[in-house]
C-alpha cells in the first residue's frame, strides 16, 4: 500500500497460515502494524487455492489486491482450466473474478 503498512506477497510456504499447506504458491496480506499475515487467495470455505496463485498488485489504500491464479477452486463457477485474474476486495474479503486468459 502507498503508506507501507500493507504488503501484499506470493510464498508457497507451508508455515504462514493454517489453512495454507498444500505447496502451491498462495498470495498473502502482511499488516505490518500489526504483523498479522492473511491468506487471500481462498475460497468462500476458506480453503487455499489448489493451484498457482501469482502476481499480486495491491492498490494504494491496502483494500484491493489483484492476482492471478491457476486454482479451479476459488471460484465455484471457475470450470473452464485457464488461469483467471481475481481482486480481493478487503476488509469484507469478498473475491472477485474479473477475467479469464
């Protein structure tokens, strides 16, 4: 974010989150105020993505990220197996297809 306190990244660490352990690369959220690391690219259910995730860009206010993603279960309409791009509208969390290559 433009003020530095949100850092948005890509890890395919295993230690990060809970819910992030299967080894694909995820995109996470750091708050450095205060050092709390978010998954994003989930589902509703909260699962991580079951595929690559990459290439995440976050807006100036730390509220939107975009990534893009090989994971067919992030979205429940996802059916087609290309790599979609997605935004992640925060603090709600609500995740947003926005295109498929």
């Amino acid at each position: 974010s433009r003020g530095g306190q949100y850092i948005a990244f890509q890890s395919t660490a295993t230690n990060l989150v809970a819910e992030a352990n299967n080894g694909w690369n995820q995109i996470y959220l750091v708050d450095r105020n205060t050092s709390t690391v978010e998954l994003l690219s989930k589902n509703s259910s909260g699962m991580a993505g079951n595929n690559e995730s990459a290439t995440p860009s976050i807006d100036g206010n730390g509220e939107k990220v975009a990534f893009s993603s090989k994971a067919s279960n992030l979205d429940s309409q996802d059916d087609n197996g290309q790599q979609d791009v997605y935004v992640v509208n925060r603090p709600a969390m609500r995740l947003y297809e926005l295109a498929s290559l």
